[in-house]
C-alpha cells in the first residue's frame, strides 16, 4: 500500500484590480452576466462569462424552471452557448460571480460538480488550459486550469 497526497494550488486576491487586465475584464463580465439570470426558485443570480483564445468574450446566467432539474447553472449556460456558437475556438476562461438580494457574494461561490465536468470536457476539446476565476466581493480565486478544481476527471469512454 501506498500512501499518496494530492495538492490544489490556486491564488487569491483581495480585489479586482488586483488581477491581469484580462482576468479583470472576464470578472467584470461574469458580474455583469448575474443580471441575466432567471432564478425566481432560488434567488441566486449566478453570472458566467467564458473567454475564447482570441479574447471574445460570452457571458451567461443560471435558468431556473419549475421542474427543477430542468433548469441550468450560469456556467453550463455559457460554455454550452460559446462551444455551440464558435465550435472551433478554444476556451481558456471562465469566471463566475453570484448575487443575492442584489448584492455581490461576499465569498467566492464554487461551481458545482456537474458544472466542472463540464468545464473538463470543453478544456480537452479546446486542447488548451482553462483558468477559472471565482468571483467574490471580499476575495477572488483563480485556478489555472480545471483539473485543479476536479482532479481524476473522468474523460474517457
Ligand atoms: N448555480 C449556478 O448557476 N452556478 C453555481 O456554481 C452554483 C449554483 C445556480 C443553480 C441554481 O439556479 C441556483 O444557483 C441555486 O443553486
């Protein structure tokens, strides 16, 4: 037997302006894209804004339905759009920001598990590394690419 360890390395900031000029605007637009969101269940307005390598920018935000399992994160939301709209560009970012009563999360809300499998499967199609920046009011995270969040993703059949 073997004993083994596994480490997540990722970085926090105390504030926005505090990340690259390019983070900071894919931050920007996931808060941006809470304003999208459809969430009359929950009242958790979720905002996702994914980054192509050539830096266009798709935002998205989570749907909720009265059959709940119909509805989607903000995450999927978004990936599933900018991989439908332009299959042949890679996807290198996705940042996340959540709202309630209006308010910025003060922490940074983490995507669930459905959602980084899903961030796993655009990152092997794109062939690129996916950084993930989670947003919150009082600190930001940032993951260099999606394994870090999912280590042992499952991408084979
Ligand atoms: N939600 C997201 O959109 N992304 C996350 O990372 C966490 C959860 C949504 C799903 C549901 O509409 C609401 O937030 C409450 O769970």
């Amino acid at each position: 037997m073997t004993n083994k360890e596994l480490k997540i390395a990722y970085q926090e900031f105390s504030s926005l302006d505090r990340l690259s000029a390019e983070d900071q605007t894919l931050a920007v637009a996931a808060i941006e894209a809470t304003e999208s969101s459809y969430a009359p269940y929950s009242q958790f307005n979720v905002g996702a804004a994914v980054m192509y390598e050539d830096g266009d920018i798709i935002k998205g935000a989570n749907q909720e339905n009265a059959a709940y399992p119909s509805g989607t994160c903000a995450e999927r939301t978004a990936l599933f759009y900018a991989s439908a709209s332009n299959p042949d560009k890679s996807i290198v970012a996705i940042a996340i920001a959540a709202r309630q009563n209006g308010q910025l999360c003060k922490n940074p809300v983490t995507p669930c598990g459905a959602c980084r499998q899903v961030m796993a499967q655009y990152q092997l199609k794109g062939g690129k590394p996916m950084r993930i920046i989670l947003v919150g009011a009082a600190k930001i995270w940032k993951f260099e690419k999606v394994d870090d969040l999912l280590p042992f993703t499952f991408d084979s059949i």
